[in-house]
C-alpha cells in the first residue's frame, strides 16, 4: 500500500494483549483497533476473547498465564506471523479483605496469576518483540504500600512494580519497559468492592490514559492522579510517619 507521495505507507503496529476479554483489556483493544492496529488477543476465557476478535477483526488465542505451556504455545503461534510491535498484560485476579481472613488456596492462585504470570508473559513475549518494541505490565496503585483490606493482592501488585522496575535496566534498550498502575476502574474485579473507591473511572478512560502514556516516554502510567500522588507521598514518607497513617484508614 502506497500514499499519495507514492512512499510505502507504514504497516500498523502488531500487538498482543493478555487479559484482553473483559474490563481494561477490552477496552484497551477497541482503542487499539480504532487506531488501525493488527491485534492478537489473549485471555483463559476463550469464548470472550473469541466474540471481541470477531467484533475489532482480530487474531484470538487463548491462553491462560498461569500457565507457562499455554503463553509458550501462543507465542510459537504469534511468531509465525512475525514481530510484536507491542505486547501488553492485564490479566489479574483479585478477593478483597483482610490478610488473615484470607483463603490460603485462593493467596496462592492470586499470587500465581498475578505475580507468576506476570513472569512468565514477560518470558513468552520478549523473544517476539522487535528490537525497540514496547513491553507493558500492569501493577495497581494498591502495590504502592500496604494498604488494609488490599490482602495478597496489593503485595502481588507491588511484586509487578518491582519486576518491571528490574526489567527497564535490564532490557534497555533493545526492550522498551513499561508500566501500567490504574487507581479504581470499574469492572467486574472491583464490583467485590463493598467502600466507596475514589476516582472511579469507567474502562475507556483507563484506556484512552493508557494509550496515551504508552505513546509517550515516560515509564510508569498512573491515574488518575488525584489518588495515585496522594499514594506515592504516603510511600515516599518514613515508616513512623506512614504507618500511622495507614492504621487509620483500617479504622
């Protein structure tokens, strides 16, 4: 395909998105999609992920990231067709509540999930991404410190922060590491939620922020800064400053 200057107009970029059947995932994909980009979506729902690749005309293949055999099958697939441009993970689980109240069957699926399978996409999708192609990984605001209620889920998201931090040294720069730390968004994770979340967003906010962090330069994509700066001054804080802080909102 040719522009009107008659140069080779340039292809659109290729990107897989893990986590992509419902809530910022989905949306994320229709952003993508609108913007012309030839997508690969991934999800353990197959039937989900199926129905939105037959609406955006998009590659599906399902594939759980728990579950390193299955990333490595689609990756095989991915590769096939050539290099990632971008590849993107929000796949994640969450139960809110207490630390001690806590299943210890369901702390340790979480952990798999979130932390786990955050490693091994990291693991699948490297190898297929072009030399300066992007890698994206979503933590959460609840990894920023350890808030009540946030139980397991908020040490995952803090594990995620620092694998991505570790990555951005060490695959810079052939890799373009970055990070995705969404406050509340409203999807079916945090329907569980039984308080009033701060600056909720709907999933296509998430989204269009997301995208524009990603266009940008800089490493780490926040939102929405009413509440994540509030959280980066209780982190940056001593512990006898912050840990009082903290109990309070336990009360």
């Amino acid at each position: 395909m040719f522009t009107n200057t008659g140069w080779p107009m340039p292809e659109a970029p290729r990107i897989w998105i893990m986590g992509a059947s419902d809530g910022i995932g989905a949306a994320l994909a229709r952003a993508l999609a609108a913007q012309g980009a030839r997508l690969i979506l991934s999800a353990r729902s197959e039937g989900r992920v199926q129905a939105l690749a037959a609406e955006l005309e998009a590659e599906a293949i399902a594939a759980d990231v728990a579950d390193s055999a299955s990333l490595q099958t689609a990756a095989d697939r991915i590769a096939m067709s050539g290099p990632l441009d971008r590849a993107i993970t929000l796949a994640a689980i969450y139960d809110p509540g207490r630390v001690m109240a806590v299943d210890p069957a369901l702390a340790a699926q979480i952990v798999t999930v979130n932390l786990t399978g955050s490693f091994n996409f990291v693991r699948a999708a490297v190898p297929l991404l072009r030399p300066g192609g992007q890698l994206a990984l979503t933590g959460s605001v609840a990894g920023y410190v350890g808030l009540p209620q946030g139980q397991i889920y908020s040490a995952t998201k803090a594990g995620v922060i620092n694998l991505a931090e570790s990555l951005r040294a060490e695959l810079a720069p052939r890799v373009d590491v970055r990070l995705i730390c969404p406050g509340f968004v409203a999807t079916r994770l945090t329907e569980k939620n039984d308080f009033a979340m701060p600056g909720l967003l709907q999933p296509e906010q998430a989204a269009q922020t997301i995208l524009a962090g990603l266009d940008g330069r800089g490493f780490e994509i926040h939102f929405p800064r009413r509440l994540t700066w509030p959280l980066k001054l209780l982190r940056a804080l001593p512990y006898g400053l912050a840990l009082p802080l903290t109990r309070r909102f336990a009360r």
